[in-house]
C-alpha cells in the first residue's frame, strides 16, 4: 500500500473545510424545515418536551368541537324558550280575552206568569253548570216569585215586565233549566233542538232544550277561545320538540339522560353538566282546557266560569317565571362555556407557542449563517491553495 503524505497546514484547512460543509447541511436542513430540532437526536429534552405541548394542544383542539357543540345545543334550547315565552304570553292573552267576554242569559216570557197550584213547584236550573232551584209555594205572586229565583241564580237576574204580567230574564250567566216543567212554569216556552249537558262528579247533569223566549251569549265565543288555547298548548309542545341541536335537546323532558355533559380537559374531570328541564305544557304545568274539567261537584270547563279563567292565568303567570328562570340558567352556564371556549383556543396558542419557541429555527439567523459559511467555505478553499502553494514551487524546480 502507499499513502499520500499531506502537510501540516493542507490538513488543517481540510478539517475546517469539512467542518464548515457540516455546519452548512446543518443551516439548509433548518432553512428547509423551518424546524432547529427535527428529532430527538438535536435535542432530545426540547424534542420530547415540545412533543408532549403539541400532543396537548391537540387533545384540546379535539375538544373544542365538543364544546362548540354545547354552545349550540344551549342557544338552541335558549331560541326554544324564547319562542316558547311568546306563545305563553298569547295564551294569557287569549284566556283575558276570554274572561272580559260577558256571559249573559236575556229573555221576556211569551206566557204570562201563573201562580203555582196546590203542593207548589220546584224550578230546578243551572247557573254557569252549578245546579240550582227555586222552591215556589202554592199562590206565590209574581213579585214572590220574582224574589226567590234572583235568591237562587242572583241579585237582579230577574225581574217583571212593564204590564207585572211576565217575568223578564236578564242574568249575567248561563242561565238553563232543569227540566221543561220548570221553565214552562215560569211562562217561558218549551225549547226545540240541542240541549246542554254539564259534567259532574258523577253522572253528567243535562238540561231541557233552551227556550226560543232566551237568547244565551258568550259561551260560544269562550267556548272558541277554549279551542284557541288547547292549539297553543299544542305548538308549545310541538316548539320543545323542535329545539334540539345535533340530537340534543335541553327543553323536552328533564331527564338525566337528556342533560348534556361537556368536557373541558382530556381527563374528564374539568366539565360542566347543563340540566335539561321541561317546558313543554306539562313540565309548565298548563293543562288543557276541555269541556268537563276540575274534581268534585259539577265541572263547567271551556271557561265558562270566571274562577276557571283566573287559575288558568295563574298557572300562565307561573310558567311564564318558570321560563325565565330557566333561561337565566341556561344563560349562565352559555356564558361560562363560551368562556372556557376562549380560554382553550387561548391555552392552544400558548401550548403550540410554546412548542415552536423549542424547535422552530430562526429562519433570519439561519440565513445569515448560510451567507457567513458560505463565505467561509470560498475562504478555506483559497487557504488551502495557499497551504499547497510550497509543494506547487518545488514542482517548478524539478521542472
């Protein structure tokens, strides 16, 4: 084997060359990537250590999904609620209108009034569905008659008219009779067509056929606000059915398996459970308004009694506070998800700055490193053909 001497100075300048070239890939490689620490082996306390802050950051990339989903599912629920509020607020609307609706039984007797025979006579009636009766006594006077029906239905329901022949009806209430005796007994004629039937708590109580001599007002139109009211409740149910997000609804039914859970942290132990309450007409505890309605006694429904109306505007006052509240709630807990909403989009940007700040290079320093190595690898090639120049005059003397 033979083996080329090289001197001193020649070895030198090759080293520093071969240096150079390794600082040069070194700056490229980091120019090309952008990154100072590609892997383990450039630093591995930084390279494991931005590991773990980029695999964080992205745990909770993936859970802002999750959250942005909550935050929806809330507004949902929110919009529900708030449309919600609406139809209650017409309702009460409708069931005022209903209570200002004046129920009034009016009539003139075609037959003059006859005093009762021997044993006298009961005139049965129904005021607004409660049974009622009159007891007349054998010779009673019109004026005596006159007395005890206005003690019976109430003060000014009936009086005579000009000529004191007949009685005249002017109540302020539904105003039925019993049975055909009765009415007839009073001068009235017998009625044809229909008859109405109350509910009681037992059998349902019907009376005779109304008298072509009486008109009756305002229990239809109740009658048709009734109809108006039951369609609300229905829509009520209908909009709390609807308000869900993504399979989500926070208003249909308070159940746990309708509460939703949202997670802030990738363990699970940093989340907030949202409730889900009912506010449908059941869980606002509306009921329907229905023809026989209310326990015990005799049960008018269809507002035709003034206390009924009344107790529906409570329980409409009431769902309206239930309402509120609830959304309140609802509020308040959008309000803290949309703050660890922000806090996670603002922890991912520490977490990724935090990754970029060990491993990301600093492409100005880097490029100026790659003009100086350049610069340095033109000088040691002009150094080494400096250090060759000895052996480059010994040549010219051989020669």
């Amino acid at each position: 084997m033979s083996s080329v001497t090289l001197t001193a100075a020649t070895r030198q300048n090759l080293l520093s060359l071969q240096d150079t070239a390794s600082l040069t890939a070194t700056t490229q490689n980091r120019l090309s990537t952008g990154l100072k620490v590609s892997s383990a082996l450039d630093n591995p306390v930084s390279f494991f250590t931005a590991q773990s802050l980029s695999q964080r950051s992205g745990d909770l990339g993936n859970l802002l999904d999750g959250i942005s989903n909550g935050i929806q599912s809330i507004q949902a629920a929110n919009q529900g609620i708030t449309s919600i509020q609406k139809l209650v607020d017409q309702a009460k609307s409708v069931a005022n209108q209903a209570l200002s609706t004046q129920i009034t039984t009016t009539g003139t007797a075609s037959t003059a009034y006859a005093a009762p025979g021997s044993g006298g006579t009961t005139v049965g009636l129904f005021v607004n569905g409660a049974a009622t009766s009159a007891a007349l006594s054998s010779g009673d006077t019109i004026d005596q008659a006159i007395t005890k029906l206005n003690t019976a239905v109430g003060a000014g329901s009936f009086s005579k008219s000009t000529d004191g022949t007949k009685i005249v009806m002017n109540a302020s209430s539904d105003v039925e009779f019993a049975t055909a005796a009765g009415q007839t007994a009073l001068g009235f004629a017998n009625g044809t067509g229909s008859s109405t039937t109350y509910g009681t708590s037992g059998s349902p109580a019907t009376a005779v056929a109304q008298s072509s001599d009486l008109s009756v007002s305002g229990v239809s139109t109740r009658t048709s606000l009734a109809t108006q009211y039951n369609s609300l409740l229905t829509q009520i149910d209908q909009l709390a059915g609807d308000s869900s997000y993504n399979g989500t609804n926070l208003i249909n039914g308070a159940s746990a398996n309708n509460n939703l859970t949202i997670n802030f942290n990738p363990k699970g132990n940093s989340n907030l459970t949202v409730t889900a309450t009912d506010e449908t007409s059941s869980g606002l505890k509306l009921k329907a308004i229905t023809a026989v309605s209310g326990a015990g006694g005799v049960s008018q429904g269809n507002f035709l009694l003034n206390a009924d109306i009344n107790t529906t505007l409570n329980s409409l006052t009431s769902a309206g506070n239930q309402l509120r509240s609830d959304a309140s709630t609802f509020g308040s807990n959008l309000s803290v998800v949309q703050n660890r909403q922000d806090f996670s989009k603002n922890l991912i940007n520490v977490l990724d700055t935090g990754s970029s700040n060990l491993t990301a290079a600093d492409l100005n320093q880097e490029a100026a490193n790659s003009q100086a190595l350049s610069t340095r690898q033109s000088l040691g090639i002009s150094a080494l053909s400096l250090a060759n120049t000895a052996q480059q005059g010994i040549l010219q003397l051989l020669r």
